[in-house]
C-alpha cells in the first residue's frame, strides 16, 4: 500500500480556494473519511465543524486544521442524540454563521448472518446509519435553505456504500441503512432542488478505514482483509477529494449520485 502522503498527493484534483466563506459540517470527523474530508474542506478555505462522539480524536483533526492555517470548531456529539445533534447546530451557527456544506458521514458497519440474531448490531447500525442521517438532516436544512435563499452555494452529501446495490451475504441490515440513505438523497432532492440546495451521494467501494475493524463475522473479516492486501483499495483522501469536487463545482451543477471503486474491485 501506498503511505498517507502519497494517496494524499495524488488523490488531489481541486485546486486553489473554492470553498471560501462556506461553513460546513462534517459528522464523524474523528477518522477515516470524516477525517480527510474535513481537512480537505477547510484546505479549500471552508470553516468547518467537526461533529463525532471521540472528543479526544476531535480535538486532534481541530489542531491538524488550525496548523495548516484553516478554521475548525471540535464539537463531540453523538448524532443518534436528536436533542444534542439541534444543540450542536446552534453552536455552529453562533461561533461559525450560517451552514452551507453538510457532510453526513457518520456510519457503522456490524456484519453477521440473519440467523444469528444480533439485535443489538442491527440497532446499531439503524441508530447511526439512518436515525443519525435523519438527526443531522433535521439540524442543518434549515440552514441550508436559508443559505439557498440568500444566493450561496448549499449542499447536503451524504456516504451511502456500494453494499446499498451489491448482494453481500451477511450485509444485510448495513446494506438496507445504506440503500435507505441513497434513496433517501434521491428524494430530498425532488423537494429541495428546487430550493436550489444540492443532494448527493457517494457510494464508495472498499477504502482502507477502521470501519472494518468492527466487523466480528469470520467470512466478512476474511472477504475485506483479502481485498485489503490483494488490490489497491480507495483511501479516505480519495473520498474527501470526491467529495470536494461534488462541493466545489458550480451551484448550478449537481452531481448527484457518486459510486467509487478500486479499480480492481469486483465484488
């Protein structure tokens, strides 16, 4: 595998400032994609809000933005929490201004087969995967609209998975939270194009997060962890950069549905 640095190089296609005066938000922003995309938006010129529930973790991607010369505001919250999600939005609109940019990423992925019953995995993964996208569309609408209104730029992106239209034996509940976030975006935006506000997916392959690590079902583990080593994967920075190129476009132009993959990948 390629190192950080290197994926980050390469993976770069935005150029320049094109996200300067946006507010954005970017739900789990402690790692993985939520992490790359937050740098990326605030080394584009965006003031970004960094929403995820490992306050300690925030407070690292806050001053690894703030030493590249951007604006970030380290705010813990559990996004499952409908109340704290609403507090949080206040908080981003008093010490940031307006929201223009939302980034609904935060997700989890617990694989096991039907059969063995894992409830608890399957409210898991329905808590942060639907009730936190739907959470976070409640808080930060408003705000778009009222940025859509005023002329600016407004965009809500969510992470959706290429498992919301691959038959994955043992995805079952994460492929269907994944499938309800895509055909939730291509919803929300026959009401809020016409607001002039932007939806849109992406629906990565396998990147190399620690998103797999909370898989416990032998097959899954085994099916990522050969992927890992035998092809070369997406990494976060590949995503952040898709990301904001979807944001950095002009606001008239809205892609809407982005599906990413290793080249390589097959499955």
């Amino acid at each position: 595998m390629n190192t950080t640095q290197s994926i980050q190089s390469s993976a770069q296609v935005v150029s320049g400032t094109p996200l300067a005066g946006r507010v954005a938000v970017v739900t789990g922003a402690s790692s993985g994609i939520g992490e790359a995309t937050a740098v990326r938006f605030a080394e584009l010129g965006a003031k970004v809000a960094l929403l995820a529930r490992r306050g300690d973790r925030l407070d690292q991607v806050e001053d690894r933005i703030r030493a590249g010369g951007g604006t970030a505001l380290a705010l813990p919250t559990d996004v499952t929490d409908r109340a704290a999600v609403l507090a949080t939005a206040d908080r981003v609109a008093d010490e940031l201004g307006r929201v223009d940019l939302v980034f609904a990423n935060a997700g989890v992925q617990l694989i096991s087969g039907i059969t063995d019953l894992a409830t608890a995995d399957w409210d898991t993964q329905i808590d942060l995967n639907v009730k936190g996208v739907m959470n976070t569309v409640q808080a930060f609408v408003p705000s778009l609209e009222a940025a859509a209104a005023a002329g600016r730029g407004a965009d809500l992106i969510m992470t959706s998975s290429i498992a919301a239209v691959r038959i994955l034996e043992g995805f079952q509940v994460y492929s269907a939270t994944k499938a309800y976030v895509s055909q939730l975006a291509r919803l929300l935006r026959t009401e809020l194009g016409r607001k002039k506000i932007r939806v849109a997916t992406v629906q990565p392959g396998m990147v190399d997060t620690e998103l797999p690590d909370h898989v416990t079902d032998p097959a899954a583990s085994k099916l990522m962890a050969d992927l890992l080593t035998q092809i070369d994967v997406l990494s976060s920075e590949d995503v952040a950069e898709t990301v904001a190129f979807l944001s950095a476009v002009p606001k008239h132009v809205n892609l809407t549905e982005i599906t990413m993959l290793p080249t390589e990948q097959i499955i």
